[in-house]
C-alpha cells in the first residue's frame, strides 16, 4: 500500500514532462546523458562541487533503456520514493512495534505528500529524496561502525543534510550513556576510518572526474574545484535578530506549506500548472491537533515513566530529531528567509510530524484516542489526494502548454544548430532538443563546451529572448528567437 500510494501520488509529476521540469534538473539530465554516451565522468555535480551526482548515474542507465527524456530522467527518483515509503512503514513496525497497518498512519505524511512537497521529493538535481533514505539506512547501520561511518561520508558528500541523522544518534548516544559500554572506543575508530576512507576516495576520484562537462577537469577548471565543506559555509547565513521571525515562519510558512496546510498556488512550488494546493482551514486544524497531541503525548511519557531514547521510542525519536534539526538548521542559517523557494533545504522536517505521531501511537492505548489522530491524520492525507487527484485530471484533460518544449520543437524544426539564451532556458532547451540544438547561458555557467562550441558560432547563433527585438520571431507568449548579433 505504502508503494502503490508513493507511486498514484508522483504518476503526473513522472509521466508528464512539462509538469515540473526547468534548467536545473536539465543540468542533470545533460550530465546523465554525457555518461551514458562516455562523453563525461562526473563525480560531483557539473560546477556543484559541494553535491555529489549520484542522480545523473541512476539516469544514465534508464537512458539506455528508455531514451533520454523527462520521464526516464525522474523515473530512478520515483522508485527512490518507493524505497523510502516501504522501509518508514517497515521502520516504524520493526523498531516502534507499530503494526503494518497501523504504520502507515504517521507515513503517510511522506506516502502521501502533498503535490508542492511531492515535486521536491521528485526534483532532479536537488538530491532531495536520497538524504531520507540515507537517514533510514543510517539507522538500521547504527551499530556497525564501519559501514556507519562509509555510508555516513557518501551521504554528506552528496547532500549535507544527511549530518542530521550523526546529530540524532549522537543525542540518543548520549541520554543513553552510551559511553558507559565497552567497545565505544574500538567503534568510533572504525567508524571515523569508514567515514575517512570514503571521503578520501570520493575526493580523489574527483582528479579525474568533468566538473564542468565534457572536455573538462580539476586541472582545467581549477578555480572551480572548491572543498564540500566550503562550497556549502558559503551559503550559511547567520543573524540572531532574525531568529523569532525565522521561528514563527518555519511553523507558519514552511510546514504549513510542507504539510499543505495552506492554500498556494502550485506554479509557487514549480509545477506547471493553474491549479492551488492545500486549504487555509487545514493550519488551524493542524495547529489545534498538534499541541493536543503533544499535551497527550507528554502526560503519557511522564504517567508510564518511559524513556524515548529506548525501545520502542528510539525509531520515533530519532525520526523527530531528525526533522527538528532540519527545522532549526533551515531557519537559522538562511538568516530567517523562510520561504517556498527554498523549501528543499527544510525538507528533512518532515521526518518531526511522521516521528512525533508514530511515537504518540506507541505509547497510547485507549482506542479512542487513537481513532482520534488516525482521524486527523487521515484529513491531512484526503486534502493531499484530493490535490493530486485534481492535478491528474488537469494533465489529462486541459494540460497546460510546455513553453520549453514549443521552443526546443521550433529551433529544430527551423534547422538552428546554436543559440544563446538565460540559463533558465538554455539548459532545458538544450535537453529537450536532445543536443540537436546547443544553447549556450548568458549569465549563470555550468556546461563549458556549451560556450565554446556557441563562441566558434557566434554568426549563427540565435537569441532566446522574452521581449520583443528586432527580426524576431513570436516562438509562444513573451518569449522570442532572436536572428543573430550583439545582444
């Protein structure tokens, strides 16, 4: 069931590939193509230093056998989805001795996402959905210190939100005295030696790796080969006046839009489309449902005396901690700018409802109040269905128009072989007409051979423009080829 929901709920944003496609996860779609033809060996993503690019291998395969395209380009990530779904549930019956069923009720805040949550946790080149099955594996390893600590490195270097789940344990390790059992030395040496070992080698790989594309190298673009750990400080930002409205807009702001617990519309979270997710009445509702839950939760763990840093709390704990630390991380370091935009880098929250329920649903006894949350639960999940109900019914009766794909269609059809264009449209033309046409960025640069190749065609090369010029050609609404010359 966990699966099947996972898979009805990404059906549009998988099969559709003008549901929510742009320049970045053309990027990574270009960088699986270049492997999947041997053109380039990326290790890290193309001029990303500080994220691995695992996404462009499991894409490379599936272009093989699929072609290169949208639906084959999103298709590992969906399955990735599945993954996660089947081992939360499993998770939370194994180690929180929830039953199967009964499972599902706290997963179903990721099963059944809703649709603006559902597009990060399907986005190419945002490495969003693998730090949650990083932090699941991390659990089931906990206890063996080297492939902890491997697991652990390949997991940071490909998105840094992985460290969460480190800071989990650590706090669990230490309410539970852990240092007092024997072995803990022995272990955290091999764990750091697991964690050196991959790091170390992922860095050396990185020598002989394509950081910027095709035709390029650490010694070719030197400049650009900065450390994970700097390349990520370098997008910190910390101001203590900022943190009680940075507080107040992750409850009201950023859950309420993880959860759909507000009304937005769905073009805000990137999908294409004229349609909104969520609904006002639900924040209160979750508001209310939340502060009682966690009243009743707490009088539960004070009355039975139990310790949520032992079974069967610890899973549910550490899931909690997990998304707090995603949660506080979020609002303190991006200096209060809380917002739907950069809601990918708070997307590991979701782990503190799907945490705090399963862990209330182990402790309560009386049916009643069970049925209760199960009940409230259940809201959250219809109101999601319901949006991503609507949204297939858009998509297969009055589907939006892919303005990309009319453009990617018109240079080729007209027989243009270079253009040059902002990077939000270069990228994803670039990818969409298959390579047949290049367009090369005029601001933001990822694919060097890209530049090249357009600079040795300058007096062919055409212009993505979206505002009138003179010559040029209405492709779709604002947006204009341009014949060649100084822009």
């Amino acid at each position: 069931m966990a699966v099947a929901l996972t898979l009805l709920r990404s059906g549009v944003l998988t099969a559709f590939e003008g549901a929510h496609f742009d320049s970045d996860q053309a990027l990574l779609g270009l960088m699986a193509k270049h492997l999947a033809e041997g053109r380039a060996v990326p290790v890290f993503a193309y001029a990303h230093p500080y994220m691995l690019g695992v996404e462009a291998w499991l894409a490379a395969p599936a272009f093989l056998i699929g072609g290169v395209n949208v639906p084959m380009l999103i298709l590992p990530l969906t399955i990735l989805n599945m993954v996660v779904a089947a081992l939360l549930v499993l998770g939370l019956e194994r180690a929180a001795g929830l039953r199967p069923f009964l499972a599902l009720v706290p997963a179903s805040f990721f099963i059944l996402a809703a649709p603006g949550t559902a597009e990060l946790l399907l986005e190419a080149n945002g490495s969003n959905v693998e730090p949650f099955l990083y932090v699941l594996l991390l659990w089931w390893l906990r206890h063996r210190p080297v492939a902890f600590g491997a697991l652990l490195a390949f997991g940071v270097l490909h998105r840094e939100f992985t460290i969460y789940a480190f800071g989990a344990l650590a706090i669990l390790w230490v309410l539970d005295r852990g240092w007092h059992r024997r072995g803990v030395a022995r272990d955290a040496a091999l764990g750091g030696l697991g964690f050196a070992a991959v790091w170390q080698v992922i860095y050396l790989l990185k020598q002989f790796s394509s950081v910027d594309g095709p035709g390029t190298s650490v010694g070719v673009i030197a400049a650009d080969a900065g450390a994970n750990v700097a390349a990520v400080a370098s997008h910190a930002c910390v101001d203590a006046a900022t943190l009680p409205l940075a507080a107040w807009r992750i409850l009201n702001v950023h859950v309420a839009a993880l959860l759909g617990a507000v009304q937005r519309p769905m073009v805000n979270f990137g999908i294409n489309s004229h349609l909104s997710q969520g609904a006002d009445w639900l924040g209160p509702f979750l508001a209310l449902f939340g502060g009682a839950l966690i009243v009743r939760l707490f009088w539960l763990l004070v009355r039975d005396r139990q310790r949520v840093w032992t079974a069967p709390l610890a899973f549910s704990t550490y899931l909690f901690l997990v998304g707090m630390q995603s949660l506080a991380a979020y609002g303190v370091f991006k200096c209060g700018v809380v917002d739907v935009g950069t809601m990918r880098y708070g997307l590991l929250g979701l782990f503190a409802p799907i945490g705090l329920t399963a862990a209330y649903l182990t402790c309560e006894r009386r049916p009643a109040w069970r049925a209760l949350v199960i009940a409230a639960v259940l809201v959250v999940g219809v109101v999601s269905a319901r949006d991503h109900v609507r949204l297939a019914r858009e998509y297969l009766y009055d589907r939006p128009a892919n303005w990309r794909r009319v453009m990617a269609d018109y240079l080729v059809d007209h027989g243009y072989r270079y253009a040059r264009g902002d990077f939000w449209d270069a990228d994803s033309v670039t990818f969409l007409a298959n390579e047949r046409v290049i367009v090369a960025s005029t601001n933001v640069v990822f694919i060097r051979e890209y530049q090249w190749l357009v600079a040795d065609h300058l007096d062919e090369a055409v212009s993505i423009e979206h505002h009138p010029c003179p010559g040029g050609s209405l492709v779709f609404d604002r947006v204009y080829v341009c014949p060649p010359g100084p822009r």
